[in-house]
C-alpha cells in the first residue's frame, strides 16, 4: 500500500476554518450496508440502540504552540534574531518538556528561546527531529504563562488558512475534557454538546470514558512513500477499571459498543 493510494481531490470551499454552530448541527457521514447516505451529528441517537454504550474521550487540550524569539550575538554587538515557533509535546520531568521547533535549524543546543520578558525555555538536546527544552519554571507559574501566551495548535490544513485566536481555546475542547495532556484535539469528539449527551442518554445508551493523550503523531506527515516504513509516534492511553467493567457488562447484556 503506498501514500499515493490516499490521494484525493478537496475543493478549497469545503475546508471549514471554523466549527458548524452549535456543535452538533455538523454533518454526518451514515454507512449502512453497503449504502451510504449524508445526516447530522444531532441525529446520532436515531442510529443507536437502548443498551449501546458510547466511548468517549476525556482528554484536555493543552494550548500547547509557543510564539517566541531566539537572539544571537553576532561579532559581540549586532543581534541576530529568528522567529521560532514551538509545539509542546510531553513533560519529561520537572519544567522539561519535548516539543517539535520550527525552525529547528536555527537554534543551536544551549540556546535560549524568549517567549515573553519572563517565559523562556533553553534548547538542551535535539533527538529524532524533536527538542527537548527546559523551561525557567514550571507547575502552576508555567500553566499559568502557557494559558496567557500558548494558542491551539491547529490542523495544519486549517493553520494555513488563518492564525488561530482565543475562540480556539474554546472550539478546540470537547466539552467533557477533563484530564489535561493532549497537543491537539480529539475531533471527532468536538460534535458533541451538552444537549446531544442528553438526547443520547434519554435513548438508553450509557457512556463512559477513556484517555487517550493526542500526541505528535497528527502534526508530522507521513514522508515515505511505502507506507509500511512511515514510524508512527507513541500516545499515552488510560482505561479505568470502572470503564473496563462498564464495557465488559454491555457486551455480556448484547450491546454494542461506540
């Protein structure tokens, strides 16, 4: 199977830069034997049974791009500087995180990028081409300045279109996120609002929830055209044993599960 099996034509008109309002008013593609036919996201209850339990995923949204500067000195007077823009990926350990930096090239091992005054990090290794860099702070000072300076990191087919903005924080978190560590967003999961979960419990469908961290895997293309080459990344994932027990229950009862 190679990458060029994927190609696909999509007209510009139907990149949507913003979300349907309200959330659940977007389409949905319905399969249905070998059919398939166009619906809303708020007729999902009509497609599921009383006994279905539906998986959802709880993870929240870090804003976790970094607009920041590295300054160098040239000839001990002139400043030199560039840009940079960084993903956070991970915490590591206390104030280090792993990030993908863009430009990588222009900043060297040991080089400090300046975010604000404040909010600084320091370049201390390059693996695989991502940076591992520690940051002057950490815990509630560092959530506090990535909320204050940090924007969504939005798909790439939307970020070329426009810059994100604030409404991002907003749009880009499900409104069941509750376990901080995702670099973006589960999209699938934003469709979802508060009315559709009643909708879908009043129908006998019960919910429970899973973790699972998106990691940087959704930023970086697949390079290699034999697709079988291309090196996913690793995500972190969560299951309670409450949910484990939930799911095991509906599959004995005959559900299905979502």
């Amino acid at each position: 199977m190679f990458l060029s099996d994927f190609d696909f034509d999509l007209p510009e008109e139907l990149i949507a830069t913003r979300p349907a309002s309200p959330r659940s008013s977007a389409r949905l593609l319905v399969a249905k034997g070998d059919k398939i036919y166009d619906s809303f996201v708020d007729n999902l209850p009509k497609f599921l049974k009383s006994g279905d339990r539906l998986v959802l995923n709880d993870t929240k949204v870090l804003p976790a791009r970094l607009n920041g500067v590295r300054n160098r000195s040239i000839d001990g007077s002139e400043i030199s500087s560039a840009k940079i823009e960084v993903t956070l990926l991970a915490a590591k350990q206390k104030g280090i995180w792993s990030a993908l930096i863009k430009p990588l090239r222009k900043v060297k091992l040991g080089e400090t990028i300046y975010f604000n005054k404040s909010f600084k990090a320091k370049l201390i290794d390059k693996v695989y081409g991502q940076a591992l860099l520690e940051f002057n702070c950490d815990g509630y000072e560092f959530m506090r300045f990535l909320d204050d300076l940090g924007v969504m990191p939005l798909p790439p087919y939307i970020a070329s279109k426009r810059k994100a903005d604030n409404y991002d924080k907003l749009d880009y978190q499900t409104v069941f996120a509750r376990k901080l560590g995702s670099v973006a967003a589960p999209t699938a999961s934003l469709h979802f609002d508060d009315p559709l979960l009643d909708k879908i419990r009043d129908a006998g469908v019960e919910i429970s929830f899973v973790t699972l961290h998106v990691g940087a895997g959704t930023f970086l293309p697949v390079k290699d055209e034999d697709i079988r080459k291309h090196k996913m990344h690793a995500e972190y994932g969560e299951i309670s044993q409450q949910t484990a027990e939930e799911i095991k229950k509906t599959k004995k009862n005959g559900g299905r599960i979502i």
